[in-house]
C-alpha cells in the first residue's frame, strides 16, 4: 500500500480502479460470503485473489478499531479488517497492507474526527475494492508474465523493486486508484460519522503541499485530489441526512 501522503513506489503494500487490460489477466474465483455493502457502494471485483503473507509493520501494535471504523467497513461489505498503530509518523498518516490492515501513524489519531473518519474510509476502499490484487495482476501483465505464474501476492509485488520502468506504467492506475478511495472514503464517513467533504477530505488535502510525488507517482498532487472530489459534495451531503440525531 502508499500513504495517502508520499509513499515509495516499489513498497508492496498497496492499493485502485479495474482496468480492461488486467480483468482479462484474471478468472472468478468463490469466496466465503461478506457483509451487504451499501447500495452505492461498487461491487467487489472479481478478478483473482492472490495469497498473502502476514504483512510486515515494524514496531506496530494492534489497535482496537471505534465502532465507525468497522461500521464503514461493513458498509464496504468488510467483515475482517485489523487494525495497527505505528510507533511513528514514519510512513505516514495512514496506510494499508495486504490483504486486510489498516495501519495509523500516531499524528492520524490526533486529526480531526472528520478527517480521521476520511483517512479511515479511504484505507478501506483499498482493501475493499482489493487494490492488492490489482496491482499484482497489472505487475505481471506489464511483466510479460503468465496470468497464473504465481499464486504468491508478494512475489507478484517483487516485480516492481527497483523498476522504474513498471513504475511508470502502473502509475495512471495507482492514481485511479487513488481517486477512487478518495471519493468512496468520503462518503463511507458522510454515511456513517455525519462527515462533509468540507470537513473531511478537503478539510485533509493541502493544496501546493502534495505535489504527487512526481511522474511515477502513486498519487496526484492536492490540488488536482481536490478538484475531482468537489462533484461529490452534495452526494455526501444527502448521505450525511441517514446518520442518526
């Protein structure tokens, strides 16, 4: 996964959006049944589930989620995501590691309610929408690698270290990605914690501060972040009116 700050490229902890090209990498597979999502929140996809290790977090603790937390999940149709503090900002404020953890830095826990409930609901969007499994798929179809070469998630993600070249080409689909937990996390947290954007995600973002991380980057700059979640302000402001007074 990245951070939803600056995070480096060849990390195998990741995050996206289904692209053409990977689902026909990909067959269905049957899993064990998960809880109903929202009714706007999208499908699960269903392209190949990769095998992961349990992931590394150094100096991590297990954190007990708030009832938010594991209510947005369950509107992300999550049953088990697991939760880690980071004994310091390191990594940032927030990031995800497959296939199913949410790491916080100790200055998230500090945010704002409204933006911890974003930077919480993005992470689950990741993990959700199996932005894990995306980009081990995308690595060996870049790779020139068979569909089924591995079943390992983490030799699939080994595919990248130190290749600039696959970077830059996975780099338009780490920004969808990107995007897509942006928007998605901000209405997990309008639904479930009364959050508007104006609170949350655009409360978070500092424009002139992201600059993307350049052109391999695994998000876009502030700004541009921003600019493409102001056409759901009135989206989470409607969903905002189901949380309870």
């Amino acid at each position: 996964m990245f951070t939803l700050t600056d995070h480096s490229a060849w990390s195998g902890v990741r995050y996206g959006v289904g692209l053409s090209l990977l689902l026909c990498a990909s067959f269905l597979h049957a899993h064990a049944a998960q809880p109903a999502a929202a009714v706007w929140f999208p499908d699960a996809p269903t392209f190949r589930h990769y095998a992961w290790t349990d992931p590394p977090c150094p100096g991590c603790s297990d954190l007990d989620p708030q009832p938010t937390w594991a209510r947005m999940a369950q509107l992300a149709g999550l049953s088990d995501v697991h939760f880690k503090r980071a004994p310091d900002d390191s990594e940032g404020d927030a990031y995800s590691l497959a296939p199913n953890v949410i790491v916080l830095s100790p200055s998230a826990q500090k945010l704002p309610s409204c933006q911890l409930a974003f930077v919480i609901g993005h992470e689950i969007v990741h993990i959700a929408q199996r932005h894990f499994d995306e980009d081990a798929i995308a690595l060996s179809v870049y790779s020139g690698k068979p569909p089924y070469w591995t079943h390992d998630g983490d030799d699939a993600m080994q595919l990248a270290n130190g290749d600039f070249g696959l970077a830059l080409k996975l780099s338009p689909l780490w920004k969808q990605q990107e995007r897509e937990a942006d928007w998605l996390g901000s209405l997990l947290a309008a639904q479930v914690c009364g959050c508007s954007l104006e609170k949350g995600a655009l409360a978070y973002f500092h424009p002139g501060d992201g600059d993307g991380g350049g052109i391999a980057a695994a998000h876009p700059p502030d700004t541009e972040r921003i600019r493409q979640l102001i056409p759901f302000t009135e989206s989470a402001r409607r969903l905002m009116a189901m949380v309870p007074h």
